[in-house]
C-alpha cells in the first residue's frame, strides 16, 4: 500500500539522530545523506525520509510530512488523484505526471486530504 513516508523537521540533525536510534532496533542503518540536504532510509521496497519542508516554512505536522500510496499503473495514479478531488481532497504541486528523480522516473499526483494532510500517488515507471 505505501511507498513511501517523508516526515518535516526544523533540526535535520537532531532528527537524525533520533530515527538512527528508533529505526535502528528494529534493524536498519543508519539514514543516507541524500543531494537534497535530507536523509533516507530504505527498507524492502519503502522509504522514510526526514527533510526540511521544500517551501522553507517551518516543519509541522502536515507541512514537510507526505504519505506515499503504491499505485500499480500511471492511470491508477490519475484514478486515485481524481477520487480525491471529487471527495474534498486538494490538487498541489505540479499536476499528475512524469518525475525524473534519483530513483528513476516515476508517475506522480499530490495532493492534500481535506485535514491537510499532504499524499502522493506513485507509480514507478520502467527505466
């Protein structure tokens, strides 16, 4: 269901720190330095990223913080984005589409659900 979970901070180190120790006992290294500024961790297929929000406002519960659901198509991806808009969910970012990024190009749509709260649709593309 999920692809991946980003959660903002205000103390990148500090984070770090935190989510090497919690993550840690349950088995996985420490976070990767990213060309971002931010830190990654990989497990199975999934991610959990700590970052400073991209907008350069403060971190806080909804800003910074994204929840990634595995789509299993490119039309899945718009399918979901639409649901969501059709039920009080917000259109953000650029629209649904083609990202080039680190991990090869992916299909994504965000939006934000009707709390906030902001999600990602994603659906990895063959190289």
């Amino acid at each position: 269901m999920f692809s991946h979970v980003v959660v903002g901070t205000n103390d990148l180190e500090r984070a770090k720190r935190f989510y090497d120790a919690i993550l840690g006992t349950l088995g996985h290294g420490e976070g990767l330095s990213r060309a971002q500024g931010d830190y990654i961790y990989l497990s199975e297929g999934a991610s959990f990223v700590i970052t400073r929000p991209i907008n350069g406002q403060p971190a806080s519960r909804a800003n910074g913080g994204t929840i990634g659901f595995v789509c299993q198509s490119s039309d899945q991806v718009e399918l979901w984005h639409a649901a969501g808009i059709a039920n009080g969910g917000e259109s953000i970012e650029d629209p649904p589409g083609v990202r080039n990024t680190e991990a090869g190009p992916l299909y994504l749509a965000y939006m934000r659900d009707p709390d906030g709260n902001k999600l990602c649709g994603l659906h990895r593309l063959v190289g």
